[in-house]
C-alpha cells in the first residue's frame, strides 16, 4: 500500500481588480495610492474601505516530492518536509479536553507566481519574480494574517482520489519561517481551539458607563458616551452596573429604565463613570442550547459546525434537564463550557473528519456495541494504565450561586450543597476521596439535578476507570470513532474468577497514522444511581428565601411540564418562605399547564409579611400581607409546617399632648414600629411588636392588629389572608393555617 498525504492552506484573496471599480487604488495621477499593484491580499491591498473577499478562497495544496506524486495525478507543490498529527483526547464529563493538532514543516523554494494566483499581476511585474525570493519569503509578506484560516490534512492511498481520502480539518494557529535553513513550520489546532480565552469571551465586552450618580433607589441611567445604547444594547435585558449590580433593563436611546437588585445582587449606589456591562442571561436552557450559543455568537464557531438538531434530541433522550445563569462580565467562553460539561455530565468534542462539533451525555456503554478483541487490536499493542487519582467516594455539589458577580469557586457563593457519600467505597478502599463541584449552572432549589452530578461521578468513579491503549489495522474489519462505545477483551482482562471479561469502554482519543489507528479508551463502568427520573420532579425549598413564584423556580431547572409530569415542591422543616412586601404573597403558584396539578410538601413555614404600625401621619394599623396564592389547582400536603398571613399592625395612640406609635404586625418580614412620640416596637417573625403606651400592639400570623386603648380608639391593620385561592387547593395532613382562606 502505498500512502499520500496532502496538505491544504485557504487563503483570503480580494475579488477586485486593482484600479477598476470599485477599488480605487491607482498608481498615477496627483494622489498615487501605490509604487506598485498589489498581490490581491489584505495585507498589500491600498484601498482597504473597498476591499472585498472572494467567495471562495485560494486554495495552495502542498505534498511530499516523490515519485507517487507524479503517479497519483493529484497537482500540487511537491515541498511537504514533515507532517505530525496530535489527536485530541476527549474528556468524559471534565472540560473540553485535550484540542488535536496539526505541525506541518515545508521546505521553502524559489517561486515565480507563476500558477495558483499568487500574483494576478506577474506580468506587469518591473522585476524577476522567479529571481526575486522563495515561495514562503513571499507567502510570510504578503499574507501574514494566516491564524484561523482553515488547513486540512488529507491521507489516502495511491490511486484514490481526494474525495475519497480522510480529510482532517484545522485552524492555522501559528508559523515560524522561512528560516536561514529554508524551513517553514505552521501549527494548526482544531475547532475548540476558538473557544480559547485570548479570542473568546461572553458576553462581549460593553463600552458604556455611567454619565451621572446613580442612587440605590433610582430607577433609570444614562448611558454614555452618547449614541452607545443604539449601538451596543437590545431593547431589553440585564445589565451589570460597576461590576456589583444586575439590574434588568429596558432601553430608550440612552436611557435606562432599571429594576434594580437582580438576580441575587443587592441594590447600591453608584459613581459616574462606572462600566455598565451586558449581561448574558440564560434561564432553564439546554445544555445544547447554550454550548451551541457559546460558540456561534461568541466564539465564532461557523455555525454549519454543529448539528444542533442532533444535540437537542441527545439532550431530550438522555438528559431531559435544563441549566441557567446570569454571567454579568466578560468571561472566557472555554470556561463557561467546561463547566456546563461538569454540572451536566457530557462529552464535547471536536470531529475533524466529520466537520462537526459532536455532543454527547455520559451513560453506559449499549449492550449491543462492538466487541474489540484480538481479531481487532494489532498483536501485542494492548497496554492497560491504572487511574487511582480518578477514584471518588464522596462527590459535594454546591449549587444556587448567590451572587454572580462574586467568585463561582468560591463555596461561600452557594446557598446550598448536595453531599453524596459511598460508605462502601471508603471501607473497600480504606480511605475517602473527594471530589467538589461549584455548580454556577444550577440553579437554587434543583436539589435533585445537583444529586444527578454527584450520581453520575460516584457511578462513574467509585472504582477509578482504566486506561487502555492499543493500535487497529487501517482496511480492517472495525474502524474505531471517537466518542464510540465499544466493549473491550483480552486473554488479560480476567473476572474474578478468571473467565475473560469484557470491559466497556469510551474511545477518547483516535490517532490517524498512514497504516493503523492507535487508539485511547478509557472504562466506562456505570453504576446506575441516577434513575433519571424526570415524569416526577422534585424542587427543595432548603434555605430561607421571599417572594417565591413555583412556575419560574421549576423552570430554571427543568424544561417545561407536560401530561403526566408530577411536580412537588419541598419546604424543608425551618426553612421560612417570606414576602418583602404586604402587597406581595410569600409563595405564588404561578400559571400551570391544564392537568398539571403541583403539589407543596411543607416541613416549613410560608408566611406573609407583617402590616406595620400607625403613627403620627397615618394613626391606623396597616394590614399584614397575603403567604400563599394561587389561581388554579394545587395539593398542599401539611408534615409539620404552617401557612401563617401577616399580622396587621397595632393602631395609633392620638392623644390631646402626644401621639404613640402601634406595634408591628408579626410576619416573615415584620411590620415596622410606628413612629412619633414614643416609637411602637417592629415585629418579628416569631412575635408581633409591642405599641408604645396604650397604641395597639401588632397583630399575630393573619391577625389585625390591636385597636389603640383611649377615649377614641382606633383600628389596627387587619390580618393578611392566609390561602388566597382556597377552593382551588386539596389539604392534605393536619394543617396549621393562620389567617383567613379566601376566594
């Protein structure tokens, strides 16, 4: 078998003709553009307002010099000194991997331009072109801006054709030469290599700032400088100002119309001047979604690279979850991936033979794969490579960021951790291993999809995986794909009791030599402890939290519900779910699909917020707020918790000297004291405030406030209902409700 390979550099070359128009360049006249025409390149090009790519690049193909060059009939400059491949490596679950390259030395020679248009206008020439430099010497001048540009390396044999050969594609990242020695070396690199953060960043950096003061409380901003909001921002969406604050946004021109203290950050004033940065902000997205919008929009990835389709329906298969974050500065989108491929349990990789970016969610191997035994392996290549460092006892997921502006690997930045411990594990092995994730793609309450992660590593690495190497025949009955599963034998690879096993394996790295494939894999043993459950899902409400809304919470974490779905939510026991505000409920159901009916586990306490107490300007109590409502069907199953409304505030004293404040209503957020000439005291979620003198003292869970004790008394706040939407609801278990149960 005799064995070809070529290699082949697109160009950009322009699609004009100096001095006809529309390019202007010209070499006489009062303003002469130029000594000399250019070489139809960027670099030379002396009209770059008109410059105009071709369609379609110029192709230089290259090969070795040798006699079966001549006999395949394939043209192409016969200067190829060396070609090294690097296969990429796949990495199951962890990040991108290792990227495949490509090194390729030519040896430089003279050149006249004369054949492939490397010079449109040789004849026009005052000079030699033959007697005036080598191939590469020109190459290197004339067309310097050759990273990004596509390079593929083309292996077959003898008599085939080029469309029949295995073609391998690139991106240049890099060349050295022509050296002293005449050597000129390009490195290429794969796909992936785009999402780099020297050349990659989401979202993309935003150039306006502040034009004035903004105070804590104010509610619009003017971007400067002027013009940059029609020119850089959407009409709507997030924003983070000075590093500190999302705040969501609509746009006029250059003014803002903010809600302040978004997505977990807290409302503060800011300076002139301060950055204002476009936040990117995805909510109960999939994971192919957002890679793919990772590396189309950010990282310039052609979008014809990825197969979008077929990574949906992987997802919808295998995964059937969904991931959001707000990512308020520039961040390298490498980053941003790898960590998706982490929280998510997947593979991405690069397949350069293909020309598509492949996407695939970590499982066991089929039963029905390929066996890949010693008909297969070329004799005496197997080789086998322990992994202790891989193993995991214990697997901690952090999950719901508080704050995206703060470090995501930072455990202080999560409200909440799944712990998943094999007790069996660490006895076997007689000690722990632990492995730790920051999941800023999960979202706060997706207990489950964090338990998902932790499943999937100790099914994965209770028992660290193997490596395997080994090398397959070209022409061969099997020919091994990246990504593949295939099941794995061997005389050495033995069961307990010595029988033959057969080890199921994930082909991670393919190396494409002119006569084998030498081959990496790596065990996939799967212990299934994620049952992959998505018909009944479940969120759990673990920390204290306000102004909940069912409907948005599920849907940061799980794709939109359809027949047959159980949805539960679980307030754990202590956990309170407040309101901030009395014109706001502590919980909304929010709208549901028909026949969705959700049901709350409550171990915990929903609890309206507190009415707060009269005072000189306003001597009756205002009333205490709502704690759940909702406006279709639902199952509330009491364990030990309470729905309890806000309580009113306590009224007034108005006396002829002097007027005394009423007590706060009790609430999650309790009523403030009034205040006047003896201040009432605030409520607390455990008791209501006390009034000063005889003001009324505030109300209990969903009960008015006291009445003021003098010769005109006046009314408390009344009590905030507890249930708003009762006849909607199915109680289950004894309940302890607070307030009243209207509608």
């Amino acid at each position: 078998m005799i064995v070809l390979t070529f290699v082949e550099i697109d160009l950009e070359i322009c699609s004009l003709t100096y001095g006809t128009a529309p390019c202007t360049a010209t070499l006489t006249g009062g303003a002469p553009t130029g000594t000399r025409k250019c070489f139809n390149s960027r670099r030379t090009c002396q009209d770059r307002v008109n410059y105009a790519p071709a369609p379609t690049p110029l192709t230089l193909r290259f090969a070795f010099g040798t006699a079966d060059l001549a006999a395949s009939g394939i043209e192409a400059i016969g200067c190829l000194d060396d070609v090294s491949l690097t296969p990429a490596v796949i990495s199951l679950g962890k990040d991108l991997g290792r990227r495949a390259s490509a090194s390729v030395r030519f040896k430089d020679f003279r050149w006249g331009d004369s054949k492939l248009g490397f010079d449109p206008y040789r004849t026009e020439r005052d000079y030699d072109p033959f007697a005036t430099g080598t191939f590469f010497g020109k190459l290197r001048a004339r067309q310097p801006y050759l990273r990004q540009r596509a390079l593929r390396v083309i292996q077959g044999e003898l008599g085939q054709s080029l469309d029949q050969m295995e073609t391998r594609h690139f991106l240049i990242e890099s060349f050295e030469g022509p050296s002293l020695d005449g050597a000129f070396t390009i490195t290429a690199k794969d796909t992936l290599k785009l999402l780099s953060g020297d050349r990659a960043q989401a979202p993309k950096p935003s150039n306006g700032f502040l034009l004035a003061d903004l105070t804590s409380g104010a509610t619009t901003a003017t971007l400067a400088p002027s013009g940059v909001g029609n020119a850089e921002y959407p009409a709507s969406g997030f924003v983070c100002i000075g590093g500190k604050e999302v705040c969501a946004f609509t746009r006029a021109a250059d003014v803002l119309t903010l809600t302040r203290a978004q997505r977990g950050t807290s409302a503060q004033a800011h300076e002139a001047q301060d950055r204002v940065q476009l936040c990117l902000d995805y909510v109960g997205k999939t994971p192919a979604f957002i890679i793919r919008d990772l590396m189309v929009n950010y990282a310039e990835v052609p979008a014809a690279y990825i197969p979008l389709a077929e990574w949906e329906e992987e997802c919808a298969t295998y995964l059937r979850r969904v991931y959001s974050r707000n990512v308020p500065e520039p961040t390298d989108v490498e980053d941003l991936v790898a960590a998706l491929i982490e929280q998510a349990g997947l593979a991405v990789w690069d397949d350069d033979a293909a020309r598509k970016m492949r996407l695939q969610v970590l499982r066991a191997i089929p039963a029905n794969s390929d066996v890949i035994d010693d008909t297969v392996m070329m004799a005496g290549t197997l080789r086998v490579r322990e992994q202790p460092k891989e193993r995991i006892s214990q697997a901690w997921t952090y999950f719901g960021p508080r704050d995206p502006t703060k470090k995501t690997d930072d455990a202080d930045n999560y409200r909440s951790a799944a712990l998943t411990i094999d007790a069996d594990a660490q006895v076997d092995y007689g000690t722990p291993a632990y492995h730790k994730i920051h999941g800023s793609w999960i979202s706060a309450f997706a207990r489950v999809v964090a338990q998902r992660v932790n499943n999937i590593l100790l099914g994965r690495f209770r028992d660290a995986p193997r490596r395997f190497s080994f090398s397959v025949l070209r022409g061969g009955r099997l020919t091994p794909l990246e990504g593949r599963g295939y099941f794995l034998a061997s005389r050495i690879l033995q069961m307990d009791t010595g029988e033959p096993d057969l080890v199921p394996v994930q082909v991670v790295s393919v190396d494409p030599t002119p006569t084998a494939y030498e081959v990496e894999a790596e065990e996939m043993r799967f212990a299934i402890l994620d049952d992959d459950d998505l018909t009944n899902r479940v969120l759990t409400i673990d920390a204290n939290d306000f102004n909940l809304n069912l409907r948005t919470i599920h849907d940061f974490s799980y794709p939109a519900p359809e027949a047959g779905n159980t949805i539960t939510f679980v307030i754990e026991a202590g956990v309170i779910v407040g309101s901030s505000s009395t014109s706001r409920p502590a919980v909304d159901l929010g709208i549901w699909p028909s026949g969705i009916v959700p049901k709350i586990v409550l171990r915990g306490r929903i609890q309206g917020a507190g009415g707060d107490g009269g005072f000189l300007f306003r001597l009756f109590g205002s009333a205490g707020g709502p704690a759940l409502k909702l406006a279709q069907p639902a199952t509330l199953q009491f364990e030990g918790g309470g729905v309890w409304g806000g309580g009113g505030g306590g009224a007034a004293q108005a006396g002829s000297d002097n007027t005394y404040g009423g007590g706060g209503g009790q609430g999650a957020v309790g009523g403030q004291g009034g205040v006047a000439a003896g201040n009432g005291a605030p409520g607390t979620s455990e008791a209501p405030g006390v009034g000063f003198g005889f003001a009324g003292t505030g109300g209990g869970p969903g009960v008015a406030g006291g009445p003021s004790v003098s010769s005109f008394p006046l009314a408390g706040g009344a009590g905030g209902p507890a249930i708003d939407g009762v006849s909607h609801l199915t109680i289950i278990g004894t309940p302890d409700v607070r307030g009243a149960q209207i509608n």
